[in-house]
C-alpha cells in the first residue's frame, strides 16, 4: 500500500493555499475550474450517499460527510497531499475524487522512483474504479479513472498502453466524463493529450486508422481547456506538450511560449505551484 511508502513534502511555502472556513467555498469555483467537482456542502453530501447505496460510508450522516469531504479537499489544496488521500480514501467511493488526485498530483511531482510512480497510478485507478462502479452518473468518477490510467500509461510508455489496450479505456473513460460534464477542462486537457500522444507516437495515419486520433482533435480540445481555464498552468503545460507531439520542433517557440505562461502564473494551491514550478524547471 502506498501509504506505507514514503510521502515526500510539499516542497513549497503553502502559507497562501489554508482556505480555513468559508474561504474554501469562497475559492471553490477558481479551484476547482479545471475538474468542474461540485461543492461538498451537505445537499451534495445528502446526494453522494443516496446515490452510493452500499458504498457510503457507514455511520456518517450528511453533515458529518460534507464536513469531512470539505477537511479532505482543505489537505489537498494545502498540500497536504498523504493526509488528504487518507481521509479521501477512508470515505471510500465517496471519498475516491479527492483521494486519487491527491495520490495522483503527489505521485507526479514528488515521487522519484518510476516503479513506486507506477504503483501509485494503479493504487489511484483501482480507487476511481470502485468510484465508477459505485457513483456511475458522476463525471469525476470517470475523469479521475481516466487520469489515473492516462498517469500509468505514460511510466508504462505509450507503445506498451496501446498494446495492452489502456488507451481505449482512457478514451472511453474521458468520453463519459465529456458527456456528463461538457466544460470539464481537465478532461478536455486529457483529451487534447489522448490524441497528441498516440500521433506522436505511431503517426497520423495509423493513429487515425486504428485509434481515432486526430490531430484536429488534438487542437480542438486543447484550444476548449485553454479557454475553459485560462489561469490554469497545466492547460498551458500540456498545451505546449501537444504542440511537441504533433509538430516536434517547428512548433518548439510556441511550446516555451506556453510553458513560460504556465511557469509565470499565479498559484491558487499546492498542485497549480507544483505545476508551475514545473513549467520554470523545463525552462532553465
């Protein structure tokens, strides 16, 4: 369990990113642009458990869970990222969107090791699985599935998702949630990649042929994020990892302009630092 694994800090001042109180509510609509994640108040909660069944947690009415979901989310956007999967997790399929982007974020930026990378990303996309089992008609269930795969094919290598046939999950996984949340940034963000990687991989005509990906796609979907979240560094990140794969170094100007974007800025919590912070580093 990655839980027993070491959890690296979050490297930067996190002094800006507390959002005690009301504050959480106040930020929530600019926090949560990219994933489009409703608002844990108790209405939300009251649903979540309805909509769970056996899955709720036991013994947590809808206060109880709101307030937990609301403290879950507080350790996420602080930085928080062990404490913040711990309490997502134990809440299981309820808790599972909080839980998989705090282990997934953390284990992005702030694990080193590749194989213990790729044993978070399963740990992440087991969790979102019992998400799409449990809570089917909601939108995070099915992004963070996608994500958590999508992290894991990357470490995997593209060549080997394809073969063992995760790119179609992904795809399918980031269609459900494109179709129960039209203006979800990050899926469109995810999207933009799906087609851009596989292009950039086996080329345009075998992409097309066999996988359905399309570099019109590709813009299409990056061009709907970057308008979506325009403040967001990874729109502007993956925007300039999209320009590489499909046009390699003819487009290499326009993919620093979007990470020099990305990189100047600014932060709204621990993950959009860690994305910044990032973008700068492929600057130097």
């Amino acid at each position: 369990m990655a839980a027993k694994s070491s959890w690296a800090a979050f490297p930067h001042d996190a002094k800006g990113y507390a959002y005690a109180g009301d504050a959480l509510k106040k930020a929530w609509p600019r926090l949560h642009a990219g994933d489009t994640e409703p608002y844990p108040d108790s209405k939300r909660a009251a649903a979540l458990i309805a909509a769970a069944g056996k899955a709720a947690p036991k013994g947590l009415d809808a206060d109880a869970l709101a307030d937990a979901l609301q403290d879950a989310w507080r350790k996420f956007h602080h930085g928080d990222f062990k404490a913040a999967f711990d309490a997502g997790e134990a809440l299981g399929a309820v808790g599972a969107s909080v839980a998989v982007k705090a282990i997934g974020i953390h284990a992005t930026y702030l694990v080193d090791d590749d194989a213990e990378k790729l044993k978070r990303f399963e740990q992440a996309a087991k969790l979102a699985e019992g998400a799409v089992k449990a809570l089917p008609d909601d939108a995070n269930s099915h992004y963070r599935h996608a994500f958590a795969l999508g992290r894991y094919s990357q470490g995997l290598s593209i060549a080997k998702a394809l073969k063992a046939g995760i790119a179609g999950k992904v795809r399918g996984a980031l269609d459900k949630t494109l179709e129960l949340s039209p203006k979800h940034a990050e899926a469109h963000t995810a999207m933009a990649l799906y087609h851009a990687e596989i292009i950039g991989k086996v080329g345009s005509m075998i992409g097309g042929l066999t996988y359905g990906a399309k570099t019109a796609e590709a813009e299409k979907h990056i061009k709907t994020a970057l308008k979506l979240t325009p403040d967001s560094p990874i729109a502007h990140i993956e925007h300039g990892n999209v320009l590489m794969l499909l046009h390699g170094d003819k487009q290499e100007d326009a993919a620093a302009a979007a990470y020099e974007k990305a990189a100047k800025l600014k932060p709204v919590d621990a993950m959009e630092a860690l994305d910044a912070a990032f973008a700068a580093s492929q600057l130097e």
